[in-house]
C-alpha cells in the first residue's frame, strides 16, 4: 500500500500533456457570472423553435404541381471523381422516368465521398466532372464532402454544391469537434430547386446552427458518415436522428435530406424527412429518390395517442415511406380502392385519402402510385409506375398506429371530446390534384 501511494504521488507530480485552456477552465456557477453572459446563453437558448402547434381535422390543402421538388440519395461509397461521374451517369439514366413534368432534381452524396483533396473551386477535378454530371442529368448535386485547406494551413470538410455552370457555392464543416475553430458563415444557396441550406454530419446536431439555417431555406442538406458497428443495429443509430429530423421538419417547416453511407461502409441513416412524410430505403438499397413540396404542409388527423413528455416525440401524424428490395407477388390491387371507410385514388402527386368526395390527405411519393396491397399489420403497400414498392406506416407522435386511427371517420377521439365535425373545403382542395 505504501509503494502505490508513492507511486500515484509522483503520477500527480508528474506533468503530463499540454491541455487547451477550453479544457482546463472550471465553470463559473451561473449566479456569478456577469449579467451579458447570462443573456448571451439565455439567446442561445432561445435558438430553438418552440413545439409546433399539432392540428386535427379538417383536412389538409391541396398541392401544387410546381411546389414539388425530387431529390435523389446516393449512399455510395467515396471513390475518384471520374468513377463518381461514370456511376451518376448511369444511376440517373435509370430513375429518370422521362415525364414531362419532372425538372430539375437534387443529388446528395454521403460525407467524405470525394477522395480528390484541394481548394474547392471550379479547377477542382471533381467540381469539374459532376458539372458534366449536373449539364447531362438536368440536376443539382450537393457532393458530400471533401478535405479543403486553406492558405493558412487549416484543413476542413467542405461540401461543393455543383450545378450545370459550375461550383455554386461551398460549405465548409462547422462542428469539426468539441474543441475545434468553427467557420463563421451559414451554408445558403438560391439555386432553381429553391434555396438548398448545407449542414455536415455533426452540424445538424446543432440547434442554434440548424435553427439558423433552417430560418433561411427550403432544403437543408446533410452528408453524413456514421462509423458502423458490427455488434450495434441499424434501427439504434436510424431511430434517434429520425426522431429529432422529424421534430425540426415540422416545427420550422422544412425539407431535410440526409445521406449515409449503407452498412457495412456505414449505419444508413440516409432520409429524407418533411413536416408529413419520411422517406427510408432497406438496409442494403444504396439509392433512392423521394419527393419533397416548398409549401408548409402538415398531417391533419384524428388525435389517435397519448402526448409525449418528451417534446421531440409530439410531431402528430405522420408517414414513414419505406422504399423496398422485397415486393409481394400477389393481392395487389387497382387504384382506386376503398378502405377503413375512406377512399384512397391515385395522382400525379401520390396516394390521397378521400371522404365522401372530400380531400383529407395527400401522401407525396416520388412517382405516381398505381396498385395497393393491405398486408396484416394495417401498413399499406404502394407499387408505382416504375414498378417501385413503398411500404406506408402511420405514426402519431412517434407511435405507430394505423391510418384508420388518424383518418378513418369512426375513430374514436382519445383526448375526451367529440371528434370535430369535417369541414367542406373549397373547390380549389376538394378534389386530388391530378
């Protein structure tokens, strides 16, 4: 016992490594510290939006043609510039359905997709190669991540949004790690899918960075790279950012579209989340498309589960689209079709759900759905067009439940009050935009 207490005392005498003064300073208790530091974080605090207001009955407006916008997750791993351009090429000649009504698209790649390092410009030879990509494809591509330095020496992950005349704009990582420098701008382009906000991987777990971006556009991008981990499940690293994504989509009324690498390169957590839909693949899909709308949107439904004491759960009604690799070969069935007392009919912008002629929801899908399936666990499978398999899930505050509970006309109203009376809406959103 007296040799180990000699031999800790001189560990304590020891000096060991330089620290930073961040990680040396003690805290300073919030009753002495000085009246701006107490209103600079009490500004800080309030960066976060408060809890969107969640809505019941009547339905939910009408969309407009030109209010959507589709993008495209590429969770692919990094490889050279002139292989990336090779496989979009080839990637988007194939989810380009040919109709007339679709625009220009949004690509995104995963974080560190590009292995060329170097400024970022329009010299770069990836810039350069997926301004080919973006001139030939009619798209817009946000490329994930490349390792940038700058003349003083300091290196940074920048992501270089591209478009069909070149670099539009760069962004470079904030959150570079709990003792990093930061860079001092937000990430906002005006491009022709709208503004498009950048946030690199960490930065999205930002509130005030992402309120901040999220103020300011329409599209928040978000390359990503989660490590994987053999001995951990996909469902443990998705659910968690699925939930906050979902949360700030509603309450600040915008589109987050994030890419993952695909296991095993990475966890593949690549979403696409809008105040009403979600958008996943299966584990091993490494793209797929979705289809986001400009216009403040939100699920109008019956209240059909408890509220949440955690304030990230209370997103109301919402749909989980999963994008499958297997598709059932029977039971399916002709658009439209009637269902838990409602009409469901296909358009050009998805599923609709119709009550005695009257819109009450609108389900976005990125092609025109055009058979249902219902299997066993009150789910709905959507085949599109193109032959696409979607599995619809209804969640209420992070609960699943089932679109006869926030939809069907004989739910039972769990908050003690009679269910609302459904209100006639204009000619202009009566009927499924079509």
């Amino acid at each position: 016992l007296k040799l180990r207490a000699a031999a800790m005392a001189m560990a304590r005498g020891r000096p060991g490594p330089p620290k930073s003064k961040a990680a040396v300073a003690k805290p300073v208790p919030y009753h002495l510290k000085p009246k701006e530091a107490k209103e600079a974080e009490a500004e800080v605090r309030n960066q976060r939006p408060k809890s969107p207001k969640l809505s019941s009955r009547p339905g939910s407006a009408a969309i407009d043609a030109a209010d959507l916008r589709r993008v495209v997750v590429v969770a692919e791993s990094p490889r050279p510039a002139k292989a990336w351009a090779d496989y979009l090429n080839r990637a988007l000649e194939k989810t380009d359905s040919g109709l007339a009504s679709r625009l220009i698209r949004l690509v995104v790649l995963g974080e560190g997709a590009i292995l060329e390092p170097g400024v970022c410009d329009d010299n770069h030879p990836a810039v350069a190669e997926l301004q080919g990509v973006a001139k030939k494809n009619n798209v817009i591509i946000a490329a994930g991540s490349m390792v940038e330095r700058d003349p003083s020496g300091q290196s940074w992950q920048t992501c270089a949004l591209v478009g069909q005349d070149g670099l539009i704009g760069s962004y470079r990582k904030q959150m570079l790690g709990a003792l990093e420098a930061k860079s001092p701008s937000l990430g906002i382009f005006t491009t022709p899918m709208g503004r498009i906000g950048i946030l690199i991987c960490l930065d999205i777990e930002d509130d005030t960075l992402l309120y901040q971006t999220a103020q300011n556009c329409d599209i928040i991008v978000n390359p990503a790279h989660i490590p994987h981990r053999g001995h951990g499940q996909r469902s443990h690293a998705l659910q968690p950012v699925q939930r906050r994504l979902q949360w700030w989509a509603l309450a600040c009324n915008v589109s987050i579209v994030r890419c993952d690498l695909r296991p095993p390169m990475g966890m593949g957590t690549s979403m696409v989340v809008t105040p009403c839909e979600t958008f996943l693949a299966s584990a091993h899909l490494s793209l797929f498309e979705a289809a986001v709308s400009l216009k403040a949107r939100q699920f109008y439904s019956w209240y059909a589960s408890r509220h949440r004491s955690e304030f990230l759960d209370n997103t109301g009604a919402h749909s989980i689209n999963t994008l499958q690799d297997r598709h059932p070969k029977d039971a399916w069935q002709a658009l439209p079709q009637p269902a838990f007392g409602l009409q469901l009919e296909g358009c050009a912008q998805g599923l609709s759900f119709h009550l005695k002629g009257e819109l009450l929801h609108l389900i976005i899908l990125p092609e025109p759905p055009n058979e249902i399936c219902f299997d066993q666990s009150s789910n709905l499978l959507i085949r599109d067009l193109k032959g696409n398999v979607w599995s619809l899930r209804a969640h209420h505050n992070n609960i699943p439940v089932s679109f006869k509970d926030i939809l069907g006309p004989q739910t039972n109203d769990t908050e003690g009050n009679s269910p609302p009376v459904i209100a006639k809406q204009s000619s202009t959103s009566s009927t499924c935009p079509c």
